[in-house]
C-alpha cells in the first residue's frame, strides 16, 4: 500500500514562493509517474503538474506553466512542487498522487491510484 504525505505548504503572499514535497512508502515510487492537483473551495480537484518516472517528461497546466516547477528525486522517494509568483487564484488544497508502476511517460488522469491527504497554500493579495 503505497502512502503519500504532503508537506511545505502554508500562508504567503502574492508574489511569494513555496516548494512542496510529497515523501511516498513503498517500493514503486521510482517506477511511477507523479502528479500534483488542487482543489480550491467550491471548485473541483484540477491537474497543476506530472513527471515521468526518470523524471524527463513534465507536463503543466497553464494556469501555472512558467511559474511552478515540478521535480523528483528518486533516491529519496520525493516529488517537489517548486511555486514561484504565486497568485491569490493559486489558493487550494495541493495533492500529490502516484501513477500505475511500471508505466512510461506521464499518468493520464484517470491513472492516479494512490493520493496523499493534501496540504494547504494561502496566497494572500
């Protein structure tokens, strides 16, 4: 059972910068594709960045393309969400999630199996 635990968020300005991170359990991290989502209030969960397996391939919503950066390092079992120039709009709740091992290039949406329980930004204006 693969667990996921998100960390890093928090209270900040506009303008500011956080990183998240997202530690996973397990064995199949390295063999997985990540991914980041949030869900602001009243809104539905939407993708904000995956990463392949080898971390080569990253993808990015444009709501966030040229602002967040999406990492991995897989000898620590660990996704990061770097988020530079952060908005008021960019308030949610951020979740990590793994994708099937074993798969190639990045998770399509559906794919996530395995979600973290979520960590709170704030951007203030």
């Amino acid at each position: 059972q693969v667990q996921l635990v998100e960390s890093g968020g928090g209270l900040v300005q506009a303008g500011g910068s956080l990183r998240l991170s997202c530690a996973a359990s397990g064995r199949t991290f390295s063999l997985s594709g990540m991914g980041w989502f949030r869900q602001a209030p009243g809104k539905e969960r939407e993708f904000v960045a995956a990463i392949s397996q080898s971390g080569t391939i990253t993808s990015y919503a444009d709501s966030v393309k040229g602002r967040f950066t999406i990492s991995r390092d897989n000898g620590k079992n660990t996704v990061y969400l770097e988020m530079n120039s952060l908005k008021p709009e960019d308030t949610a709740v951020y979740y990590c999630a793994q994708g099937p091992p074993g798969r190639t290039g990045l998770p399509a949406g559906g794919d996530f199996g395995s979600w973290g329980q979520g960590t709170q930004v704030t951007v203030s204006s």
